[in-house]
C-alpha cells in the first residue's frame, strides 16, 4: 500500500485511515506495511542527485532541474 502525501496543498485529513478501513472493508490485506511517501523524501533527494550526474548513452542529463516559476507551473496545470 503505497499512500502519496507529497502534494501538501490537497491533503484531506483522515484519508490514510479511510482508505485502510476500506481495504479492511473489502478484506484485502496488504502483504507490506503501507509506504508513506512523505516519509521517503530524503531516499528520492539520494536517487535525484546520482541522476543528475548521470549522462546517457548521448552524453546528455538524463534529468534537467525545472525552473519555472510557481505561477508558470501552475498555468500549465490549468492549461492541462
């Protein structure tokens, strides 16, 4: 069970509670404990740093920073 909670603006309390009780609901055991994924940042900031060192097979980034502004970004959401 893997529960996403990065987007800290769209968070509803309760929800992790709600969707394990339904799980229960429905009898379906996870075969893990439930992976918070807020609770992992630091793991992804590890694995984005070796990734930004990284070249492909062209010599280029495998991965580029973004440096759009907030409201750039969020235009594009909208525009989606």
């Amino acid at each position: 069970l893997r529960i996403e909670d990065t987007d800290r603006e769209r968070i509803v309390p309760g929800s992790t509670e709600h969707i394990k009780s339904g799980l229960e609901w429905a009898r379906i055991k996870p075969d893990e404990p439930a992976v918070i994924q807020s609770e992992r940042v630091e793991l992804y900031r590890k694995h984005l740093v070796t990734l930004f060192g990284k070249l492909n097979h062209q010599n280029q980034p495998h991965i580029y920073r973004c440096f759009c502004t907030i409201d750039r970004l969020m235009l594009l959401r909208h525009e989606c």
